[in-house]
C-alpha cells in the first residue's frame, strides 16, 4: 500500500493559507475554494511521484490561481491547458509567492478568511458549518454526520451560510488594529463553540462528534500561530487541550456520563494536560486577565488535582467569582455556588442559587445542582422535587441516569430501591 | 562518542495528522528505539510539545527579556539542552535565569516535554 497519507496531513495543514491567499485574489469564497480544491486534485496526482513541493502552501496558490485563470480562458476561447510538467515546475514562481506572503499579510488574510466563515450576522450553527466546510476542508458528508442532520440539510444550511455572507461586506484592507481585536475575538468565540459543540455530546455521538474538538483544537492552535503573544487565545487553546485532555474518562462502557470528581484520572491524557498548562502560564504572566483565562485557570487547577478531593475549590470559587465579575451570568453564578458548596459547604451555596431560580428555572444543571446541596443538606423531600424537575429536564440519556442515580440514594435511605430502565434512544 | 539525534519537522503538519497516524509512526519508531536500547546504546528520548507552548529568554541582553514563542533567530545554533522537572513554568523560568546569570549571550527556549523515556532498558 502507498502511504499518501503524509499528503493528506501535509494539505490539511496547508488549507487556511491556501484558502485565505486565494480569498485575497478571487475575493470570492465559492472561487477560491473550487481553485483550492483543484490545486489539492493536482497534488494528489503529482506529489507521490514527484514529492511535495518545498513550500506546499505556496505551490497550491499558485497552481489554484494558475487553474482558475485557465478555467476562465478555457471557457472563453478553449485554449489548451499548460501540461502539468510545466505547472508543477514553480521554483521561481514559488520564491516570489513567497515573499509576497510576509508573515503580516498571511496573517490578515488567515484572518479575514476565519472572520468571513465565523461572520456576526451568521447563526452560530452556520458560522460553525461554514469554518468546517472552508477552513477545515471537512466533506458535507462528515459535517453532517458530526451535526446529526442528513446531508441533504447540511448542504443546504452551507449553501445559505454563503449566500448570506456574499452580502456581508468585508473589506479586503489590512484592518486595523481594534478591527484586528475585533475580529480575533469573533473568531475565538466561535470556535469554541465549536468545541463546545462536540465536547457536550453524548457517548453514543461520541466518534461522530470528536472530531469537532479537534478540529476546534487545530483552528484555535493555527490563530495562536498567527497571534503568537495574545494571552486570550493561548487561553483559548488551552481551555480546549485541558478539557478535552478528559474524553477518555467521561464516559462508562455503559455510556453514563462520569462526572469529574468520579473520573479515573489515569485516563487523562497528560500531554494534552502538560499543553495547557504551559500555554495558562504563559497567558497569565501578561497580567491582562479575560474570561477565558479564568476558565482555563480553573480547568487547570481541576488537571492538576491527583485525586478529586486534591481539588483547590476555594480558589476555584474565587475565579468564579472573578469571572462572574467580567461575565455576569446566572451560569456563572451556579458554578460559582458549586464551588463554595465543597470549600464552605451547601448552606451558603444554596443561599446564592435561590435568587436565580426564576431565570434558571428551565435549566438541568441548576436544579441538579440544587437538589444535591439540598440533599446533603438532608432535605430530603425538597431535594426529591429538585431530581424530578431535573430528569424532566434532561438534555441526554447520560444526564438523566445521573440524576436517576442520585434519586435512588434518596430513596434507598428511605427503603426500596427503584432501578428503571433506560428510555429509547433518540437516533 | 555519544550523538545527540534532533528532530526537525513542520509542526503544523505533524499537529495535522490523525491520531491513527501519529500512534502508527510512535509505534514503528518504538521499534528502532527498542532495538538500540536493547544493544544499550540508546540514552533519554524526548517528544517536544508544539512551539506554541513554548517561551524564550533573551539572555543576549540585560537584563534578560521572555517573550512568548520558540527561539526565531537563525544566526545562533543549538549547543545544548536541559531536561529540567518544574512545578509550572514560572519555576522552569527561574532555573533558566539562573543558568543565563552565569553565562549571558543567546537565549534558552523553555519548551514543555510531552513524552520522556529515560532509554534505560526496561529490566
């Protein structure tokens, strides 16, 4: 068997400057993915004989742009193609493409192309689609597995993202600098929303899904590329690199969702771990904190836990409540309350979870949250009230054996205990 | 003599291949290693974590100045290493200014490992 293996990475990785330098000359997404995708045609047939080019990214915009211009002249006066001896022959052509690709104009333009696929006036769901299909080079077939909609949908919702960002102007300039941040920022938010897709999904998902953690993890590593000494995007990264350092340990082989104080913490991938860390320690010696630097601080302290009771929940509680200050959120505020449950008990936890009860009051987590406090607060009836309100109101089959389980607790102190069985799936 | 082998790549390729890939190539070359470790003739083994995670002190001035990312510049050539056990990277830091104290000039990149073997043969 031929190993091309090496090309397929080679060309993944290559992509986001492909995409984004051809952007910059078509200024026309649908054109410069057709172009960049007949420069990659082109590599697979030429590479494993030739071997690759010494800068992929350069020879693949170049020969994209050669194709498109050929395309176009083709189609106006059927001139023949140059043979393909000749398009892959690029030294010189390279070294000039090559310097005209300075570090500060590859970066805008990896940029721009991020922004456009992560646009303000695109629905979350589409923004995500849109950088998978163009950034990452994902099939439609693979996005919509990972989504768990047909093809057919997928395709669709793609087509629409695009039709819709056609509209939105972006203007093609370098940007300045708060635009640079502003775009930086929209970008980042998106992905890890991206990450948050596929990290809240169920086991049974679990493969299908995967890889929109990694793919959330690759794109977050390529803008840390670009924007080396932001503390917000080494925060960013890793967030994601300690999070999902857990995949292995999150599930049963029955497909419960373990929680964190239960999981084997052997099954924690460390060199994810041994990233993220570094990368929270780097971001904090800027001494300009932001949320995701709080985030991951507290992901780092849960990572550097030997056993769960190690955990330092007082100043995890602490970050929350910084967080809380940067971001107020009910959510932040029940995680807040979770902590202070472990480092100064459930009484002063369920003091502040009560206020939030209108606003949370649709929500699996608080009251999962707070018949815990309540149950070890040994208020037994109200606790029950909060189980129920919870498991009518779990999100997965992983969530609602959970909360089962703590309800047969409750009612194996009060005598029978009631094992059900688990509901039908939803394919 | 001893050979210190140091490996070169593009990251943003490696970072690119899949899991499958990357645990295909750590096992054949497991292989190679093991064999020469059998001979006893291999020492420490170590797989670096990406140049993003890394940061730099520029001991070529004073004081020293860290700045976020791998060693960039192309005049200077690698002469050496350490593999230093630190609580973060704070402490890592100050073992590396340490060292720059006694001999300034250069700059040590501070780069986290993710994989270590000792080379000892396992009994």
């Amino acid at each position: 068997m031929t190993d091309t293996r090496w090309i397929n990475a080679v060309l993944t990785s290559a992509r986001p400057r492909v995409v984004a330098a051809l952007l910059r000359h078509f200024r026309d997404l649908d054109k410069a993915e057709e172009a960049c995708q007949e420069a990659c045609l082109r590599a697979l047939r030429l590479w494993p004989t030739q071997g690759p080019p010494r800068d992929a990214a350069a020879w693949l915009i170049m020969v994209g742009r050669n194709a498109a211009i050929d395309a176009t002249r083709r189609q106006r006066r059927l001139t023949a193609l140059p043979d393909e001896d000749t398009i892959s022959d690029l030294s010189d052509n390279e070294s000039a493409t090559v310097e005209r690709l300075d570090a500060a104009d590859y970066r805008d333009d990896i940029l721009r192309l991020l922004f456009v696929c992560c646009h303000p006036e695109l629905p979350a769901t589409q923004q995500i689609a849109l950088a998978l299909r163009i950034v990452s080079g994902l099939s439609v077939p693979q996005i919509a597995r990972a989504f768990l909609v047909t093809e057919a949908a997928m395709e669709q919702r793609i087509t629409r993202a695009k039709r819709r960002i056609g509209g939105a102007n972006v203007p093609f300039e370098a940007p300045g600098a708060v635009e640079r941040s502003e775009r930086i920022a929209a970008v980042a938010g998106v992905l890890y929303l991206l990450f948050n897709e596929g990290y809240t999904s169920d086991v049974a998902e679990q493969g299908a899904r995967a890889v929109l953690c990694e793919e959330a993890i690759r794109l977050a590593r390529l803008l840390l590329h670009l924007f080396p000494v932001e503390p917000e995007i080494q925060a960013l990264l890793a967030l994601m690199l300690l999070q999902h350092a857990r995949a292995d340990a999150r599930f049963d082989d029955d497909g419960n969702s373990v929680l964190l104080p239960n999981q084997d913490r052997s099954q924690w991938n460390g060199k994810l771990i041994g990233e993220g860390l570094a990368l929270v320690d780097k971001a904090f010696r800027h001494r300009r904190p932001g949320p995701y630097q709080i985030q991951a601080a507290i992901a780092a302290l849960h990572s550097r836990a030997t056993r769960a009771e190690d955990t330092d929940w007082a100043q995890i509680a602490l970050l929350y409540g910084a967080l809380e200050q940067m971001q107020p959120s009910p959510v932040v505020t029940l995680n807040r309350a979770v902590a202070v449950s472990k480092a100064d008990g459930p009484a002063a936890a369920l003091a502040m979870i009560e206020p939030l009860a209108g606003q949370l009051d649709g929500y699996f987590y608080f009251h999962g949250a707070r018949g815990a406090f309540l149950l070890e607060l040994e208020r037994a009836g109200e606790a029950k009230v909060a189980f129920d309100r919870a498991i009518a109101l779990a999100n997965t089959p992983a969530e609602a054996a959970h909360i089962r389980l703590q309800l047969d607790r409750l009612a194996g102190s009060s005598g029978g205990v009631g094992k059900r069985k688990e509901p039908a799936k939803n394919s | 003599m001893q050979y210190a082998i140091l490996c070169y790549h593009d990251e943003n390729v490696v970072c690119a291949w899949s899991k499958e890939h990357d645990d295909a190539v750590m096992a054949k070359l497991a292989v190679v290693q093991e064999k020469a470790a059998r001979q006893g003739k291999l020492g420490p083994v170590a797989r670096l974590l990406p140049t993003t995670a890394a940061t730099t002190l520029r001991k070529d001035r004073e004081p020293p100045v860290i700045i976020d990312g791998p060693f960039a510049e192309t005049k200077e050539h690698l002469l050496g290493f350490y593999i230093y056990d630190a609580e973060n990277l704070e402490e890592a830091l100050a073992f590396a200014r340490e060292l720059a104290e006694v001999n300034p000039g250069g700059s040590y990149e501070i780069r986290p490992v993710g994989l270590f073997k000792d080379g000892k043969q396992a009994p």
